[in-house]
C-alpha cells in the first residue's frame, strides 16, 4: 500500500482541529472535506493553466525555407511524423506554415468535410480513390503566410483558448522579433493532461 503522505488531510483531522477551536462553527466535517477537496481541485486547475509555454513548447521543431521544394517537404512531413511545417527565412523569423492538409488538396485528395466523421473520410477516400497530382513547385506555392502565433511566456490557459477559438491543431511559438522557438500541438496538450494525472494517481508501492 502506498504510505499517505503527511500534507494530506483526514476526516480525523478536520475533527480534532474543530475541538481545538473549542467554538461553535455552523459547518459540518463532510462540509470541510467537501470544501477541502473542491479547493484542491481547482488549485490544481490554476497551476496547470498557469504553466508557462516556454516550459511546454517541442523545441526541436522542424523548419523549412520558401524555396524548398513541394517534394522535400512532403518528405519531411512522412519521415519526422508530423502534420506542420513553419516556413522561415534565414534567420529564423516566421513567414508561413504549410500543412499536410495543405499537400492533400493539392493532390486531389477531397479534405475531411466537417459534417462527416472521420471514418466517413476515409471510407469515401478508399471506395473512390481520386486521381492523385504529384505536387509540384515550391513551398511558397502552398504555405499559408496568416499564421496564429504564440509568446513564450503566455500560458496553457492562453493556447487552449486560442487552438478552440480558431478551430486549430497546433500553434507557433515565437519571441517578440518573431523568431520561431518552439511549437505546441494538441499532442503537447494530451500529454501534458496525462503526466498531471499520473502525478495525482495514487500508486502500490
């Protein structure tokens, strides 16, 4: 069995502070514990929105220039496993991102439709396979230049806000010059959720 660490509160101790006051309190102990418990609960929530991106951000993030070519992206995108790439100049300031959703629709693919879920997608995908186009061309062609970004210093709270708002699956994250630093994904955030819940889990020794 897992030893209880000694901050944590018992019943039995919100009684025997309740006969130290030796007053009258219109509160029940089930109340305090409720009360206890719901105070903890969100004290937990502050601290997880509060983090800082700087601390939560993927730092080793994939880059490309205008000038590189659809290919190489492409390539890029299937090797590293991911689904974005921030375009940058030379010294690292954000010009675009370019997606994989991006290269689907200039391949022919049909993108996912909002009203259909997502084995509809590729039900459809596979019973009807479009005629596929060999992107051709550079980056510049495709990337997408109006690109949601986010500070270092915002906080959890901040991204889920803004990834919800615009209906997005990752953000950029860029210093005051807007030099790209990092990257924050809902990958980030899934894990993020998952290693708080794991702290908090009780476990057999």
């Amino acid at each position: 069995m897992q030893k209880r660490p000694e901050t944590d509160l018992t019943r039995e101790d919100f009684v025997n502070a309740l006969k130290e006051m030796n007053t009258f309190v219109d509160v029940a102990v089930d109340d305090l514990l409720e009360l206890n418990s719901k105070a903890a609960k969100y004290a937990r929530y502050r601290k997880t929105e509060s983090l800082r991106i700087g601390n939560l951000m993927s730092r080793s993030v994939v880059t490309i220039t205008p000038d590189t070519s659809l290919a190489e992206a492409a390539h890029l995108l299937v090797t590293h496993r991911i689904s974005g790439l921030p375009v940058v100049d030379a010294q690292q300031h954000l010009l675009g991102v370019i997606t994989e959703a991006d290269f689907l629709r200039a391949m022919g693919v049909p993108s996912h439709h909002p009203t259909h879920s997502l084995w509809q997608t590729l039900e459809a995908m596979f019973t009807h396979q479009p005629e596929i186009r060999e992107p051709t061309g550079t980056v510049a062609d495709l990337m997408v230049e109006n690109v949601i970004t986010v500070k270092p210093e915002q906080t959890l709270h901040d991204v889920i806000a803004i990834m919800k708002h615009n209906r997005i699956k990752r953000v950029v994250v860029c210093d005051d010059d807007g030099r790209v630093q990092g990257m924050v994904t809902r990958s980030d955030l899934v894990r993020v959720f998952f290693d708080r819940l794991r702290r908090t889990q009780p476990s057999a020794e």
